[in-house]
C-alpha cells in the first residue's frame, strides 16, 4: 500500500507543480506583481500624511459616538428599557440602531455643512487633508459648543491649571471632547431619572396592594409589568420619548 501511494505522489507532485506554469504558458496570462518599497522613491512627509490619515480612520467610531448625540440617545433608550423591566427587550441591536437613524436625524445639518466644505472639495482635489480636516473640526466644534456646559469645561481647566478662554470657541479640541461627553451624560441621567419616576410609582402601588392582600411571596414585578407595558402604550410612550430626546438638541 505504501509503495503504491509512493507511486501516485511521484506522479502527481509533479503535475501539481508544472501544471499552472503550462497553463500558464499556453494562455498568454501574466500573474499581476506586487512591490511593497520602504524609504524608495518615497516622501518622508507623504509617508506621515498617510499615517496620520489612518490614524484618524481608527479612530472614526469613536468621534462618531463621542462627539455626536449619539451617546446621549442610546443613555436614555437604555434607561428606558431598564424602567420598563423587560430586561432585553427591545434587543440591543434594536436601540443601537435606533440610536444611530436617531443620530442621523438630529447630525443632518452638520453632516451636509462637512460634506459641501470639507469633503466634497477634498475629493476634488480643490483642498488639502489638513484644511479638510480643520473644517470637519469646525462642524463638529460648533455642534458641541451647543450642547456643553460652562461648568464641565471648567473642570479640566482647574485640574490643569491652566488659565479659562473668554468664549467658549478659544476652548481647545481636547477640552472640549472630554467636557462635551460629561455634559451629554448628565444630560441623559437627568432624562432617565424622570423617566423612572411613573414606573417606581406604578411599583410602589402594586408593591403596596400586594401587601395589604397577604400576598407578600407574589413578586410585584410579576404583577406591575403588564401595567407598566399597558401605560408606555396607551401614552404612546416611544412617540413621547423620541419627540423629548430629538427637542432636547434645539
């Protein structure tokens, strides 16, 4: 047996090997090359453009979510999940993509100001990578400045020590993120503490009758989460909830 499968390879080894090499030469095809140079033929400051230009592709998600109002959509969709106690229910991939058409909606006017000036012009080559960029901070700076507050910038500048801009515009782009993010999150820890508070009445009372009825091994979750679906849909919970977050931006 093995002197036989000895054979077949010394038979196929070879066809296998030469086999494309005359398929090859009998088509006519060439095989496309690839050359990868390093410091040949090449710019240093090319090089670095490059770099810092995928740098910034990296961290696309993140200035995606932490510089838009997205952070501040999905917080609250969260929380509202939570007070309804339906555990996963709406799923995750639900409110992340809620979150995001919801971001679209409310980023459209920045969005569209990016694309005219910034990158429009930069793949028609009629701007360089660092004005597109400057313009795209523009956008973005003017979005947050909106929505920040005056106390969270103040923070950074008092662990720094550092001497507070007269407006907010002179604030650099690394106070602003960070300050940008603490506002949005308190803003949507406000939102989701008045979004429990009819939920928790609602467990109160059924808590409370439960009690004065002797059934103190009934858990009151068993019996407030029919009530607590029935009210978020006779109120038209979703409708009320988005309306608040998208006039929460204006």
């Amino acid at each position: 047996m093995v002197v036989r499968m000895t054979a077949w390879l010394k038979w196929i080894l070879p066809l296998m090997i030469s086999g494309p090499l005359f398929a090859q030469k009998a088509t006519g095809l060439n095989l496309p090359g690839l050359a990868v140079n390093f410091g040949q033929g090449a710019d240093l400051v090319d090089s670095l453009q490059v770099l810092v230009l995928f740098t910034v592709l990296t961290m696309a998600p993140a200035i995606l979510i932490l510089c838009t109002c997205f952070t501040r959509i999905i917080v609250v969709l969260s929380f509202m999940r939570q007070a309804l106690g339906t555990q996963n229910l709406p799923p995750n991939q639900l409110l992340i993509g809620f979150a995001m058409f919801l971001s679209i909606f409310v980023m459209k006017p920045t969005g569209t100001a990016i694309y005219d000036q910034a990158i429009q012009p930069y793949m028609a080559k009629k701007i360089s990578t660092g004005v597109a960029l400057d313009k795209i901070e523009f956008h973005l700076r003017g979005f947050m400045t909106k929505q920040v507050r005056k106390a969270d910038i103040a923070l950074f500048y008092d662990v720094t020590g550092e001497k507070a801009p007269n407006t907010v515009a002179d604030v650099p782009i690394h106070f602003l993120i960070p300050a940008f993010i603490i506002s949005e999150l308190k803003t949507a820890f406000q939102i989701g503490f008045l979004l429990y508070i009819p939920f928790l009445i609602l467990d109160m009372v059924v808590a409370s009758v439960l009690m004065a009825m002797g059934m103190m091994m009934l858990p009151p979750v068993v019996i407030s989460m029919p009530f607590k679906l029935l009210l978020f849909v006779l109120v038209d919970g979703w409708q009320l909830v988005t309306g608040s977050l998208l006039r929460s931006f204006h």
